[in-house]
C-alpha cells in the first residue's frame, strides 16, 4: 500500500491511497477462483466449468469489490501503522471510505476524525477551582482497638469459662426481660441471647451491671433509654430489665504476628505494628474519600467552563454506549432483564433520556479531553518510581508478584495511562483553590 496524500480539514483528515499492485492481483485471482468452484451449469461437474462459461457468469464489479472487502482491514492497519497516521492527529477508527477507482489498482480515499480541540480552559482555570481543605480524622486506639478486632474475630475461638465469673471481653448467655413503668415492653424479651460484654451492643451500662455474675445469677439491671433512641415511647424512658446468666463464654484470639498479617496482606510483626497500620488505612480511606468528593467537584468546574471546537460523533457514541452500560447495570441491579423494561417502569420520556445520554457523553468527552490536555500541560511522565508503586500496589492485590509483572507487561498501556491520571488527580487537588464552605445565611 502506497499513501498519495493526507490532506486535513477542521474535522477530519483523509489519506487517499493505492493499494499494492500485487497483492491486488493475487486477491483478485483468488477471489474469481473462490466463486468459479461454487458455479454449477447443466451438463458440467461442479469445478470443471470451463473458463469461458465462468466469465460469463462472474460479474468483474463483483469480484473487485468482494476483493477490496477481504483487503480493506489491513488497508486500514497500515495507514494508522504509518508515520503520517502518527503524526496526524486522528481517532483510530474509520469514519468514511470512498473509492476513488478500481482498474488498474484501486485508490482509496479513508477519513478519520481528528481529536478534537479543548478551548476555553488552561492551568489559571485550575488554580480558580474551589474545594474544602481536606481534614484528617481523629482516629483514637478504640476505634483502632475495635477494628483489629472484627478483623480477627472470625478466627477466634469460644470455650465454656471454667469459673463461670463474667468478666469484660466474654460473652454472657443470658435471658432477659425488659420493663417500662413496671409494664413488659414489645421487644425487650430475649432468650439465651449472647452478649458480648463491652461491645456496648446494648444501651446505657447494661453490659458493665453483668460483670461480676457467675453462671445460674440473676440480677436487675436499671437503664435509661437514649433521648434520641429509634422508638419514640421508649426515648429517654428508665427501664428495668430483669437478667438471668445462662452460661459464661471465653473467647480467645489469636496471636498477632507477621505470618498471621500476611492473611490480611500486612507487613506487621506485632499487634504495636498493626495497630499503627490500621491507623494509617484509616487516614487512607478518608483521603480517598476526600479525593472522589474533589474530583466531583473539578470534573463540574471543567464541564461548565471548557469547551470543544467540534464533538466527532464517533467518541459521542463511545461515550453513549459507556452511559447505557451503566444504566443497564443500574437496571439489573433493580431485576429487569433489559434497559427498555426499566425505562418503561419509571416512565421516562424517550426524547429527554435521549438528551440527557448526548450531554452526558459530550460532557464526560470534554472532561476526558481536559484531562489529557493537563497531563501535557504539566509535563507529567511516568517515572521508574511510579510503575515500582504501582507494581507494589498490584502485587498486594494478586498475591503474587509474578502475576503482577506479567500483567502490567501485558496491559502497560492500559496501566501507564493511570498512573498519569492519578498523578494528574493529586496535581489538580494540590493547586485547587481551598477554602471552607460558606454558611447559608439565615
């Protein structure tokens, strides 16, 4: 294949071409060959017509075309494998092909899109953005405390106590029975209910009046009902329950060291070092927290102000089948088998689905586009120290670290390319604007 010219216009750029002469000619004779078996006239064997009765019945249009079909892939391959394709800048998929002749080699004209233009948005625009400042939390040794614990609880193990004494971190088995002004109330009854103490699972100190009881006690416990407990009638009311020790359990967990943290993915070879990884998770998931409100927030800021010289209808509909597949997930979620049954269950009106899917998708085009514009804005590169975290990062994942290398070799496009997006989402949250939300007035 041989490239006679590019010429470009505000929309798209087309490659007019002629393919290879030979190749032409050897997928010209096969083709002819492939339809001559398939011929079958009265008085001849099928795949013994002679060639003059072949010729008759084989249209010259149908063969090139059928020819140019077969060869029009890797027609396509090579001109977005060349240096022109390259340095043009086109979207990769086909938005109109025009033959231009035939005989004696066929000349194509292919057109492809180009990436559109981001106008109206430049790095000023970032630094004008505003988001709250990010708060790191207050994270105390009991939350802490509390989280190894549901962590490990599944591998405890619960053993009858031997002096039946009920000491804080047992389970109490107990009976129970709730009164409000001397009256049985609904749902304050229970039996062989297991409580563990100092898991505040019940209100007030109810826990902390069982410590002491051995197995076969029974003892009033006096409450005072929340003021803002779930049920109205009970809110702020004293109650009196009246408690029966059924059976006193230990539970003993296991040894915190570093083959057991290895089951959670944790370098930690001690509880001490543990409870200060723990703590660390915690500020994590409140930064990304943090990260997902602010990226809401810039993705709008960079809808409302950037622009786009023109919308290439191919990454519209890109970004339209993207939308739909969340809606028919959404769809799925709500036990309808397809989209249509879904819409028609909420009613919605087909001419504005219509118009809010086409602003979704110019909108999510535009943010994308923004985003590449930043990443060279910025300069922003993936450095060796990018992929080593990223590899960590999968490697935790996986559990392995052979599966990871191999799969980062094999998707390294796919992987390089969200890297530099989230360097670009902590660049962006880094040179937003930060102040605190303005209280609305009276």
């Amino acid at each position: 294949m041989k490239i006679l010219s590019v010429k470009n216009n505000k929309t798209d750029c087309t490659f007019e071409v002629e393919l290879s002469a030979k190749t032409w000619k050897e997928g010209m004779a096969q083709t002819k060959k492939n339809l001559a078996k398939n011929i079958q006239i009265q008085g001849f064997r099928k795949g013994h017509v002679p060639q003059v009765e072949i010729d008759k019945r084989i249209s010259p249009m149908d063969v090139a075309m059928r020819t140019l079909e077969k060869q029009q892939n890797q027609m396509v391959r090579e001109i977005l494998e060349s240096k022109e394709f390259k340095d043009s800048d086109c979207i990769d998929s086909v938005n109109k092909m025009e033959v231009v002749k035939l005989d004696p080699v066929p000349v194509i004209k292919v057109s492809f899109e180009l990436v559109p233009k981001v106008t109206d948005f430049t790095l000023d625009d970032v630094y004008n953005i505003v988001l709250p400042p990010f708060k790191a939390p207050e994270v105390s040794d009991a939350m802490v405390k509390q989280q190894i614990k549901m962590m490990i609880k599944p591998d405890a193990m619960v053993s009858v106590k031997k002096d039946g004494v009920v000491a804080k971190g047992n389970i109490a088995v107990i009976d129970f029975k709730g009164f409000i002004d001397g009256k049985a109330f609904k749902g304050g009854e229970g039996k062989n209910f297991e409580l563990e103490i100092g898991s505040k699972s019940f209100i007030d100190n109810f826990e902390d009046q069982l410590i002491g009881c051995k197995k076969g006690d029974k003892k009033d416990v006096n409450v005072t009902f929340p003021k803002d407990y779930g049920m109205k009638d009970y809110a702020g009311k004293p109650a009196k329950f009246e408690v029966e020790v059924k059976d006193v359990k230990e539970i003993e967990y296991p040894e915190i060291n570093k083959d057991y943290c290895k089951k959670f993915g944790m370098d930690c070879d001690n509880m001490a070092q543990l409870e200060a990884h723990i703590k660390t998770l915690f500020t994590q998931e409140a930064e990304l927290r943090y990260q997902d409100m602010a990226l809401r927030i810039i993705n709008d800021a960079i809808s409302k102000k950037a622009k786009l010289d023109y919308y290439p209808q191919s990454l519209i509909n890109m970004h339209k089948d993207q939308i739909l597949r969340q809606y028919q997930q959404e769809a799925n979620r709500a036990g309808f088998k397809t989209l249509e049954q879904y819409k028609k269950a909420i009613k919605v009106d087909e001419k504005k689905f219509e118009e809010t899917l086409n602003t979704s998708a110019k909108s999510t085009l535009t943010v994308a586009l923004v985003y590449e514009k930043l990443i060279e804005d910025y300069k922003l590169k993936v450095e060796p120290l990018d992929t080593k975290d990223y590899l960590s990062k999968l490697t935790r994942y996986l559990g392995d670290e052979k599966k990871a290398n191999e799969m980062y070799e094999k998707n390294k496009e796919y992987a390089n390319s969200n890297i530099l997006r989230d360097k670009l989402f902590k660049k962006l949250i880094e040179n937003c604007k930060k102040e605190e939300p303005k209280k609305a007035s009276k």
